[in-house]
C-alpha cells in the first residue's frame, strides 16, 4: 500500500490573520511539504496542474523535478496532468526526462480539471473533453512505447516518422492512474489499457464513487488484465488532525467555512459526515480512512490533502508528523494485513521493469 500526499497548490488568505503567501512563498512551502513527506515515511507526492490564479502550479514537471533533485525515495507524480490540453509528445517528453532525473521515481494521473476556461486558452473546445481525452492518450500511450510513430487523428497535425525523446528510462513508460470524479468513459478508459483508476473522492458522496470504482473493476477484468479484484485503484481523502478532536475541529473550521471550494456549502460536520474529510485526533482519521476498504475494495494508493486553504506551512508540517509517526504505520499494518495475496501493491518503476524483463 502506498500513502501519501497531494496537493491543488492554492494561494489562499489565512482567514485567522487575512494574510496570503506570496506565489514564491506558497511554491516553496510546497517544496518543503514534498521534503517533509519523503522524512516522516510517505511514499508518494503529488500536485496538480492548474493555469489559472490562485493556483500556482502550472508547470508540474518544473516543481518535481526539482523534487527530485532533494529527495531519494519519493515517487513523484501528479494529481492532475491535463491530457486534454497538453499536448501528448510534450507530455510524453517532459515525463521521460522526469523518469531520467528521478531514476524512475515518477508516475502521473491524467484527468480533464475542473477549469472550463482552461479550454479555449490552450486551443481546444471543451465540448471535446471526452475525445480529447481518449485521442490523446492513446498518442501518448504509443509515443512511449513504440520507437517510431505515425499517426494522424482529429485534434492534433499528423505525425510521421516521430520518435519522442528521450525515450522512457529502461523503456518502461511511467505507470499511469486516470483520474475522474464522474466520467465513466475514462474508467473504461483505464481499464481497456490495464492502467489505475485514481477516484479523488473528496467532495461527493461514496455512493457515487463506488459506482465507478465497481464500473472499472469490471471492465479491467472484462478486457483480461486480472481479476476485478487485482485492479489499480487510488483513493483521495482530506485531513486535519490534532491529538484532541475538539482542538482540530475548532481550529480547521475558519479554514474549511473560508475555503474557495468549501465555503457556503454544507457545515463542516455535514460534510465530514458526507465525504472523506476527517477533522478530528489521529485516531478518527485511522477509523475513518479503514473504511474506504469497505466501501471500495482493496486499494493501492492513498493520497491525503493537508494544505489547502491558507493553512500556514508551520500547520502543514504538524499535520504530516502526525501522518508519518501515528496514522500511516497503523493504517499500513491493517490495510496489509486485509490484502489478499493475489491484490498487487501499487506498481513502481522497479517492478514494471522486472514485468517486462519477464515478458
């Protein structure tokens, strides 16, 4: 089982003294939060992609792999990498590098974001999200695997004869989640290539997410990857914690009723009650997240948020010692323990490469 983090990387008033980081200020804090990660046992640090204020970080390639360059076990990947907009030799490029620098530390989650705007400033129509989305990972899919492609489709100017380089580190393309809180075709999508299926399922209830989660079980098995229950899936969730629940709830709460994505919706406890979010001692969160594998199945990746909404650093880094010294050993000795022998671990560069070498 992997934990770790992820982070949206929004530049947000502290509502308890009305003070924002500078982007400078917030793109370091996120630095020393992937460092942290790396010292308290994590195993994964994640960030989005976003083009638009107040986020901060549109270039994720650029921010891991300086990552890379200050930490030695981290796998670095992303929350959102924007396969609609991007182009796919870019990504294929800019990712192969990454593994490069990282010595195979990497792997991404390919998602549609949340940002309608974001469409028409990179060229595209959001009406096509969903082609998009499938036309250009099936291009980034063979750029990474075979050596020279020719190809031609409905989004991009025809390619022939290219080759991407540099070619994906001992020819092992990084692993790839596709990310959705709605799209059932991209849950077809990751299960017709046999990738993982990431479910953030932060905001909405587990109802909805079961759905999709037992929709891609299916259809991986169908498409003759494995069993339903040997398929890939990542699971989101949001914390606050401190060691009396009483203390976390009152301090969290300026922070969630202020949060651009929370405030003026359900109260606090209506939503914690509704979604993921465990606001409350090390111990609830424990209770909580073991729940997700009565709801979901067993999983592979748990990835928390802990940043956002204007928490300062000096709170990030108190929430990340509680992760690493009293929430993740009991959640991995527990989770480990559920597994069946026949459910993978998470794939890594290592073992992927180890699979190719046997093939």
């Amino acid at each position: 089982m992997q934990f770790g983090i992820f982070t949206v990387g929004d530049v947000t008033p502290d509502p308890t003294t009305g003070v924002a980081p500078s982007e400078a200020e917030r793109i370091k804090s996120m630095v020393a939060i992937a460092e942290k990660a790396e010292e308290v046992g994590l195993e994964v640090f994640a960030t989005g992609e976003h083009h638009n204020p107040p986020f901060v970080p549109s270039s994720p390639t650029t921010m891991l792999g300086y990552v890379a360059a200050r930490t030695r076990r981290l796998i670095l990947s992303t929350s959102t990498t924007l396969i609609t907009t991007n182009d796919p030799v870019k990504i294929a490029e800019d990712f192969a590098m990454l593994q490069h620098l990282a010595d195979g530390r990497v792997d991404l989650m390919l998602g549609r974001g949340n940002t309608a705007p974001v469409y028409p400033w990179f060229g595209q129509d959001i009406r096509q999200g969903i082609p998009l989305a499938i036309e250009n990972y099936h291009l980034l899919y063979r750029l990474w695997r075979e050596d020279v492609v020719d190809w031609e489709g409905r989004f991009r100017t025809p390619l022939q004869g290219f080759t991407s380089t540099p070619r994906p580190l001992d020819g092992v393309p990084p692993f790839v989640w596709h990310g959705s809180i709605r799209s059932p075709e991209i849950a077809e999508q990751a299960a017709y290539y046999g990738d993982g299926f990431f479910a953030n399922h932060i905001f909405w209830p587990k109802e909805h997410f079961q759905r999709l989660i037992e929709l891609y079980r299916q259809r991986y098995e169908h498409h003759g990857h494995g069993t339903a229950d040997q398929a890939v899936v990542g699971l989101g969730g949001h914390v606050f914690m401190r060691r009396n629940s009483q203390d976390a709830v009152r301090e969290f709460r300026p922070y969630f009723d202020h949060a651009p994505v929370y405030g003026g919706g359900p109260s606090l406890e209506e939503f914690a009650e509704q979604t993921p979010l465990t606001v409350g001692s090390p111990r609830q969160v424990i209770d909580k997240t073991l729940t997700f594998r009565e709801h979901f199945g067993d999983y592979q990746r748990q990835l928390f948020l802990i940043d956002h909404a204007g928490l300062p650093l000096k709170t990030v880094l108190e929430q990340l010692d509680l992760l690493g010294e009293e929430v993740i050993p009991v959640l991995r000795r527990e989770l480990d323990a559920k597994r069946p022998a026949h459910v993978p671990e998470a794939p890594t560069h290592e073992t992927l490469r180890a699979e190719a070498v046997r093939s």
